[in-house]
C-alpha cells in the first residue's frame, strides 16, 4: 500500500538536483555506448548526409579508437567503404584476409589492444548489387550461399582480430553457423552479437551513404529484413539465435522500436542493445541545425531510453559526444 496525498509527494524527490541523481532508476555512462565508425582508403572524408560523421583511413581510425579508449567508451564498431573496383556479385573480398576491414582491425588492435573491435558481418558493404547476400538470377538472396559466405567472412575478421563479430545479414541458420565455425577454428572467445530483429526500415539511407552501398541497390531488402508490422516474428528470431549460439542479440533501428527491446529483454533476460542508426542521428543533427532542439539534452534523453527500455548497451554516431557530457 502507498501513502495517499499529502503525506505522499512524489514531486518532493525532485525537488533538487542531487536527490533526482539519488533516485534516479536508470543510469547512462560512458561504458554503455559502442562507437560505430567508417574505414576508408586513402584520405578521410566527412559524410554528407550525415553531419559531423566522417570515413577515416586507417591512421584515423586508429586516432578515433585513442580517442574512444580515452572517452571511457570500451568498443568500436567497425565499417568499411569498399572501393568500387572491388565490389563484385559474390562480394568476394569480404573474404580476403587483407581486407580494408582486417587491415583496421589488425591496425587498432596493435595501437589500443584494450579498446573491444566489433564487426560487421554482411556481404552488402562488397557487393556490387549492394544486397547483404549473394543472389541469383531473380534478384532473390540465396539464405544458404550466403551463411556459407558469412561464416569465411566473420572466420577472416577473426583472426584479424576482432572481439565480437556481429551478422546483420538476417539470413536463418547463421548464427549457428558461424558459431560452429569459430570454435572449429579455435576462436572460441570471439563474442557474436547477432542483429537478432532488424527490420526492413527507412533509417538506413545515410548508412549506406556511408558504405557506398546506396547507389547500387537493386530493389530492397524485405525479403530478408523484418516487417516493421511485426512483434511476435521479432521474438521468434531472437529465440532462434540465442539457441543458435548468439552472446548477445541486437534490435535495429532503435527508437521506433523500443517496444522490441522491452519485449526482447523481458522474454530472455539476455544482453540486448540496440542500434541508434543513421537516419535517427540525421534526424536529431537536423533538428539542431533548424534550431528547434538543443543537441546535448537530445543525445542524452534519447540514449536514456534506451538503457530504460532494457539495453546493456548502444550503438551511436553520437558515442563520443555523449561520453564527454557523461563525463563532464
């Protein structure tokens, strides 16, 4: 039973700062956050459609991860922007051992052996249809084909060096495959964090910027990538992955989709993060730049909801902003 008003005020604990800090439910830090960045050949670049975001070479991504270490913020995520010239159907060099995207690793690894890599695991940043997977005549990503492709790939990326390996490919069995994989070839402490609900969302445009992918997208990915009219298919993939050997599991994008997470994380009590893409950061940048919100309490409100909902984790362009708020 609770106390009735007057005896009762709840506005009494938020009265001043230091009691809204002692009750407060949720708490945000610096080590919640996971920095996704963009590796590129040659010299970096800013990325237009997603203001205050660049492509860094491998001395910038190397700086950004120093950068990282120093913010407090224990893991990278890592992207690569594959030259045209060696995009192909099969996506082929997702395999190759000296890759932009090993040779990042390997580069991070040796200068900030203590900041965690996270990798993408997907065909679509080296494909030249810009699909997530190998198609055949149709168009139709081919599920099989392409695990069999993913699980050389996060292999590769592996012994490269990379701490979690994260398939956002969506394509069934995965999982399990590339879990096999991985202990067969003796990489038995490398994490995957499966993009267990992602959906076939409009988010993602700047991101593909990014990856050069957007441009050469045939057609879209909704046979592979969720319907953003379901919940219960959501749980589903995500029961399916943790059974398949998932460490922890991923909802993408984040804030349309913080039913999931609650869900998610209610149903299996399992690490969940989720992944603030590219379109809600240009959204928010958008906002700023109109003059109709203020950045700092954007970033943090947005971020808090996330841990409330049930995240263990987020994946933000805004990482290192947050982390120096958080650290003020």
């Amino acid at each position: 039973m609770s106390a009735a008003y007057p005896a009762l005020r709840l506005r009494r604990t938020r009265a001043s700062g230091w009691s809204r800090r002692l009750h407060a439910e949720t708490v945000l830090t610096p080590a919640d956050l996971i920095w996704p960045l963009f590796v590129t050949e040659g010299e970096g670049e800013p990325i237009g459609s997603l203001p205050g975001v660049s492509r860094w070479n491998l001395t910038g991504i190397v700086e950004r991860a120093r950068e990282a270490r120093g913010l407090g913020i224990p893991v990278v995520a890592l992207f690569p922007n594959t030259p045209p010239h060696l995009r192909s159907d099969d996506g082929a060099e997702a395999l190759n051992p000296d890759n932009l995207m090993c040779r990042a690793i390997r580069a991070i690894k040796d200068a900030v052996p203590e900041i965690g890599v996270l990798t993408d695991v997907a065909l679509d940043p080296y494909t030249s249809h810009g699909h997530d997977g190998i198609v055949d005549a149709n168009g139709y990503v081919l599920n099989d084909a392409t695990s069999d492709a993913l699980v050389q790939q996060a292999i590769v990326q592996a012994e490269a060096g990379s701490d979690i390996v994260a398939p956002s490919d969506m394509m069934d069995g995965r999982v399990g495959a590339i879990r096999e994989g991985l202990e067969s070839d003796g990489h038995v402490n490398v994490q995957i964090m499966a993009y267990a609900a992602k959906y076939a969302s409009a988010f993602y445009g700047p991101f593909r910027d990014a990856v050069g992918s957007r441009g050469l997208l045939k057609g879209d990915k909704k046979t592979y990538q969720m319907d953003p009219a379901n919940s219960e298919e959501a749980l589903r993939e995500v029961a399916l992955d943790i059974a398949e050997g998932a460490d922890s599991v991923m909802v993408k994008p984040g804030l349309p989709y913080l039913d999931i997470i609650t869900r998610v994380k209610a149903a299996f009590e399992v690490p969940v993060f989720a992944y603030q893409v590219s379109g809600e950061y240009a959204l928010i940048e958008a906002g700023v730049a109109a003059g109709v919100a203020d950045r700092d309490a954007l970033v943090l409100e947005t971020l808090l909801a996330f841990k409330r909902a049930g995240c263990s984790g987020v994946l933000t362009y805004h990482a290192a902003h947050a982390a120096r708020l958080l650290g003020a």
